[in-house]
C-alpha cells in the first residue's frame, strides 16, 4: 500500500516543486489555499483555508497521512509586519495545529521554517545557534519551531535558504520567475549587496523534503545550497547564466528601503549535517540553477504544441 503523503501550500512555489517531484511509493494529496488546477490524475487535491480549525481537523482525519510537508505560510517579510494577527495565525497557529494533529495519528512532520529567523550579523549558522529574529515574520516562524518541538515528537524542522527556481504552478514566491521576465522585457532588476544567503534550487529542495519524509531522522536540519554570496552577486550570475548584460542588475541595500521590514544581513547556513544525514547532495549555485533550467527546458518540450 502507498504511503499517504498531505501537502499544504499547494499552489505555492516551493509546495507545487515538492509534489511534482513525489515517486509513485507516494499517494499525493495536494492542500491549496484558493483552487489549484488540477492537472495531475494521480493526486488528490483539496481546498480551504488552514486557519479554519474544523476544516483542517476534518481533511486531516479524512485523509490519514503518513506524513505532512507543511509549506503554507504567509511568506512575504513585509505583509507579515502589516498584517500580524493573519500571519501568526497561519505561520505558528496553523502550524501547531498541524503538529497535534501529526502527534496524535503518528504522523510524520515536516516543517518548512527558514533562514531568516536569525539576525544576520554572523552568518554561517548551524542548526544548534538559537534563533534572533528581527522582523515579524521571523517571531512566527521561531514560535512555530518552538510549537514543533514541543508538540511532536516526530518532526522535522527544515530550514529553508533563499529558495531558487521556476514555479511548477503560478509565480508563486518565485524570485527567479519575476526576474526573468523582466530582464526578457530590457527592464533593471535590483538586488541588495548587504543580504547574503546561501541559495538552493526548488528541485534539490523538494527531493530533501521527501527524502526527510521517508527516513528516520528528526530533529533541526538547515537545507541550504553550497555557494554563499550576496544576493547582488546572484543576480549578475542568473543573469550571465540567461543570457543577459549584468548591467541589467543594480545593486541596493535593503536595509535603506523606506516602509520595508529590517532584513537580517548574512544568514548563510552551513550545510554540513544535511551532507551528513542526506543521500540528496547539496548543490552550488550554478549546478542548482543548471537543474533548474533544464527542467524547465523538458517540461516546455513536453507541452503540446498547438
Ligand atoms: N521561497 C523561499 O525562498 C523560502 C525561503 C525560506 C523559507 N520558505 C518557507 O517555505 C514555505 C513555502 O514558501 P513559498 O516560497 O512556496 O511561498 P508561497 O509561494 O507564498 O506559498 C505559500 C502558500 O501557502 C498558502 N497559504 C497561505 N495562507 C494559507 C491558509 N490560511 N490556508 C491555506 N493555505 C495558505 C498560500 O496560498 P494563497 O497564496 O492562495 O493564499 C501559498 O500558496 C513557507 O513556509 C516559507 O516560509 C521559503
């Protein structure tokens, strides 16, 4: 019998990669906020809103998964910090919901948290630094770790780098999709020196995640690429690698931006626990992007012509 795996934030650009990619030992049940098309025969596609505790109560019961990644989330730094109660209702809220419910089924949980929830003066982070947020966003993502680890007991808590790659589904959160659109249009793209990250590709990402909701390992694990630069610097090498003059790409500080959310400078992550416990190896910058790309390049030879 297939395992039964509950995806949330379906739709999204990390959740739509993730269950593309799920072999077929999985039976995939897609969760989407608004109505996701449903293109795929083989999984099972359910709708609502999580913050309804009844509805998420009733699909998790109804569905009985084996395991759940939990991707959905309010996502965006600066709508978090204008709309708190929303965000810490679906980003701690739901997720300690979610992992209840995953203790009391048994239940795998896989948690998608983020590099953020660290204040970016040192970089470099391991999995056992305490967390230093310094934006909203980054308060619910801590509390809803904090949920994880108090609720269940068979848990992952992923921490996600700046996610790289093309939307399965949408645009999404996808950084990649909105600027190649733009760069293809002769428009600037900026991007902030000051912010250092350690980027990883959506399809090295979605097979980490399915790989933690097959094996044994819980506990704290950051899922993140191998090239650690500024995201200015990412931009001029996206940009070479698609084709476009780097003067297309500027350089900001993000921090200097009016009416923004504080960005944390460098959370770098280091990789070497997920090099340890995972057979998906981590990737540099151009060898994730290069999967990227390639992907894409299969998936539009696969589309019928007209
Ligand atoms: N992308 C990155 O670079 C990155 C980096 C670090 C961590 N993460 C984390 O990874 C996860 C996925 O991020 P993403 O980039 O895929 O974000 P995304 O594209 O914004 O997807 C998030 C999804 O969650 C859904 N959602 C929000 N509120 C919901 C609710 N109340 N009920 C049901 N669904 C709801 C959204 O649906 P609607 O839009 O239809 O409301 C959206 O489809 C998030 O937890 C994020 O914090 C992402």
């Amino acid at each position: 019998m297939k395992k039964r795996l509950l995806i949330t934030g379906y739709g999204g650009f990390v959740a739509g990669s993730v269950a593309w990619q799920a072999d077929s030992s999985w039976e995939v049940h897609a969760l989407s906020h608004t109505r996701a098309s449903e293109q795929r025969d083989d999984f099972r596609y359910w709708q609502g809103d999580l913050c309804n505790t009844a509805l998420l109560h009733k699909t998790f019961w109804e569905i009985r998964p084996s395991a759940v990644i939990h991707a959905a989330a309010r996502a965006d730094i600066d709508y978090c910090q204008s709309h708190q109660e929303e965000a810490a209702r679906i980003n701690t809220g739901v997720t300690q919901e979610l992992a209840q419910l995953c203790n009391d089924s048994g239940a795998k949980l896989i948690f998608c948290s983020t590099d953020s929830l660290f204040d970016g003066q040192a970089g470099r982070y391991r999995e056992n630094t305490e967390p230093s947020p310094i934006n909203f966003y980054a308060e619910t993502k801590v509390h809803a770790e904090q949920a994880v680890q108090q609720y269940a007991a068979n848990a992952v808590t992923a921490r996600l780098s700046l996610v790289l790659g093309l939307p399965v589904l949408g645009t999404g959160n996808s950084f990649l999709a909105k600027m190649s659109t733009a760069l293809k249009s002769g428009k600037n793209v900026c991007f902030p020196e000051n912010e250092i990250r350690t980027p990883i590709d959506v399809i090295t990402l979605g097979q980490a995640l399915l790989e933690l909701a097959a094996n044994d390992f819980t506990g704290i694990i950051h899922l993140a690429g191998s090239t650690r630069l500024n995201r200015y610097d990412m931009g001029c090498r996206i940009a070479e690698r698609l084709g476009y003059s780097t003067d297309l790409i500027t350089g900001t500080n993000s921090n200097v931006m009016q009416g923004r959310a504080p960005r944390p400078n460098d959370v770098s992550l280091n990789n070497e626990k997920a090099g340890a416990i995972l057979d998906t190896p981590m990737k540099t910058l151009r060898e994730g992007l290069d999967q990227v790309l390639k992907a894409k390049e299969k998936q539009d030879n696969e589309q019928p012509r007209n």
